[in-house]
C-alpha cells in the first residue's frame, strides 16, 4: 500500500490498475464492437459503427467521407484523421470516388459512391452549434460535449439551452433543432424527459382500482401482497383485471388495434414550454407509441431508428464489452499480471508503483504529440517507445539507481 501525506486515501497499485482497466474498457468499448481487420464495406448500411474522417485524403474543400476502424488503420496509416465516435446506418466510402485514384487495402471492389450515407460538419473536425473543433485550443472554458442520438452531432453542454442534468453519462439527449423537425417528440418530453414534468392521469378509473388494491391490502394484513385482487364483481374491472376505462379503448371482439399513446397523452392537456434540449431517462424509446400512424411519422421524420433498441450507442458498446470478455475468456480467463500483484509484498509494490506512473507519465507525454499533430499512433511508434523505455531502464541499472521505500 502507498499512503499519501495528510487525509488523502491510502491507494494501492492494485487499484490504480483497476481505475485504468475501467477507463480502458470505456474506451475500447467504442472500437471492440468494430472489426478492426476486416472493411465493413460488404455488410452494407452498418447499424453502428466507430467512424473516421481523413483531412489528408478529404479535407474541407472536398466531399465528406467516411472510413471505418479497419481502413483507419490500413489504408490511412500516418493521415491526419478525425475521430467521428460512431455513426448509424453508415456504409464505409474508402477508395470511392470520393478519394480520387486512392484504392482500398482491404476491398476493392465498391460502388462509386454511398447514396444512402449522411454527413455534417463533423466529417470535416466541426461539432456542436458554433461549429468549432474539438479539442478547441482556442476555447478557454472546459466544457463537455454531449452527442445527440436523432443528428449525431456533438454540442458543448453550454450551447444545449437547458441545464445539464447528474448523471449524464447515463441518460440519451435530443438537441433543440431536432426537436425542432420532430414536433411529436416534444409531447412524450412532456412526460418522460428528465426531469419529468407532472403527468395528469388519463385515466382517473385506473387511480380508483389502484387506490382501492392498497386499501383492500392494508385491511387483510395476513395476506400476502403479490395474492392482493381486486373485487370480481366490482364494475370497474373485468374478470381479467382490466379498467372500464382502458375497455372504452378497445372493442369487444378485440379486432381494433389500441388508441395511439401519442394521442392519449396530448389529451391530457399538459404542454413542455421549455426550450432548449431534452435529456431522457433510461428505456424511454420502449414508451413511444408504434401504432401505424406514428411509425409513419417516424418514417417521414427521418427518425424510425428510435424504435429500434440496437441502435442505442449503450447497446453497442454493450455488444462491444462481451465480444472482449468472450475473447478474454477464450485466451484463458483471469489477468494474470493482478493475481501476481496480490502476491507481492508493499515494498516490490511500492517500486513497482513507481515505475508504472512514470512510464505513465512519459507515455502520455507521448501521446499528446500525436494528438496535437491530428496522426495516428501506429504499431511502430508503440514499439519505438517501448524500446527507449528499455534503455533508460538499463542505464538507471548501470548507475544505481533505486527507489526507496
């Protein structure tokens, strides 16, 4: 254990790799749902994917264009790339006519141009509504960036028009021109968007069955509650325990389809005034209403996907996440290097956590070069500082020099 001066927490080299395993696992989320072998050209339209544009191939002045992870690597070593995160429903354009006489490393044989793929401003290094790079090394203010699941785009969270809300990492946000475009979503915000707006039953018979179940529940306190029914012969319920007033919805012979729930909810009269962007709650795709009128309104809004759960960037990245602890597990289970750190004493611990923060150190020095030249780290330049870290070991062997308990 390595204990630091005054009331700061005692931290072992155990729990720094772990912080960084975390971060790690968060990062390679985004590619680990990605072939980074193989171009994804032949599956056609991919439902997501981590995305790249190239500077060096398409800059400004040209069309945009997208690449995928493989060809990033393949057949864009050394270009100046902008990381585009994932993009929906992207087919990938390497070696397209959009690149001039340059050939795909990995596929060849691909159609002139990708009619169906989108582009914005981010293809070129542009995000949010003041159309700036990120980073921005003109920017003084430290801002995150929140990505809007219906564009795509990245928006600093002071230009989104509405507070950011706790735990954001966690919840899906549709910024206020998209709104814009798809009015309807403005009315579920009413309702579901966080934090939620007060919601008027719909339905105030559905209230006096619930009500009346709590009062028949607290009066029979030996009986079990999940075995709490409502009275048979009340006329409020059916044999099936169905409000009168979800019957009112639905013919007898059970033929219609239910009253849309775009519909019901704008009946009750409650209205989201605010401007700005919209942060929604975990699963709230599942609550939008798939009648066919609004599948159609969907279609024509250019926003069907959001009945799609796959298309979720957590669903990806989930899908991410277990391809790598299915690989891991087929490379022979636990980490190796954490079980043999469990069995060192606090001395070998304590050097050891000294060598690891400063290659740590120096190998984020070294990355931030390449970050500040827009270039790809390649396997080579990996290999180069990994060999000038064995020669500045060998010669602090050769002077002396240890650390100190």
């Amino acid at each position: 254990m390595a204990a630091n001066e005054g009331d700061e927490a005692t931290v072992s080299l155990v729990d720094v790799l772990e912080e960084d395993e975390e971060l790690e696992n968060e990062a390679s989320a985004v590619l680990a749902g990605s072939d980074s072998e193989k171009c994804s050209y032949p599956e056609g339209y991919v439902n997501r994917q981590a995305l790249y544009a190239c500077n060096t191939c398409t800059p400004k002045e040209e069309e945009p264009a997208g690449v995928c992870l493989a060809c990033s690597y393949k057949c864009h070593e050394g270009h100046e790339l902008f990381e585009l995160y994932t993009k929906r429903n992207f087919r990938c354009d390497c070696g397209n006519s959009k690149f001039g006489e340059m050939e795909c490393k990995l596929y060849t044989d691909k159609d002139q141009l990708n009619t169906e793929n989108k582009y914005s401003h981010n293809f070129f290094g542009l995000y949010c509504t003041c159309n700036r790079p990120y980073p921005d090394p003109d920017d003084p203010v430290e801002d995150e960036m929140i990505q809007c699941v219906v564009c795509e785009d990245w928006l600093h969270g002071r230009h989104l028009g509405c507070p950011v809300p706790e735990s954001v990492e966690l919840q899906e946000m549709v910024c206020e021109s998209c709104l814009r475009k798809t009015p309807f979503l403005r009315t579920y915000a009413t309702h579901l968007a966080v934090p939620a707006a007060t919601k008027a039953s719909p339905c105030k018979a559905d209230e006096d069955v619930k009500k009346q179940g709590l009062h028949e529940h607290s009066a029979n306190t030996t009986e079990d509650a999940s075995t709490s029914l409502p009275n048979p012969g009340d006329e409020k319920v059916k044999a099936n325990g169905t409000s009168s007033c979800k019957r009112k919805h639905q013919e007898t012979e059970g033929d219609l389809p239910p009253e849309c729930r775009l519909k019901e909810l704008k009946d009750t009269g409650a209205e989201r005034v605010e401007s700005g962007a919209v942060f929604w709650p975990s699963a709230w795709r599942t609550k939008l209403c798939s009648c066919v009128n609004c599948k159609n309104s969907y279609s024509q809004a250019g926003v069907s996907f959001l009945l799609d759960e796959a298309d979720t960037v957590l669903a990806y990245e989930n899908k991410g996440k277990t391809t790598e602890q299915e690989q891991a597990g087929a490379a022979g289970g636990g980490d190796p290097l954490m079980s043999a750190l469990n069995t060192l004493g606090r001395v070998q611990q304590l050097e050891i956590i000294h060598g690891y923060n400063d290659m740590k150190t120096e190998l984020k020095e070294f990355l931030q070069r390449f970050a500040a030249e827009g270039k790809v780290v390649t396997p080579e330049d990996i290999r180069h500082f990994f060999e000038q870290q064995q020669s500045r070991k060998r010669q602090r062997a050769d002077t002396g020099q240890y650390y100190c308990s």
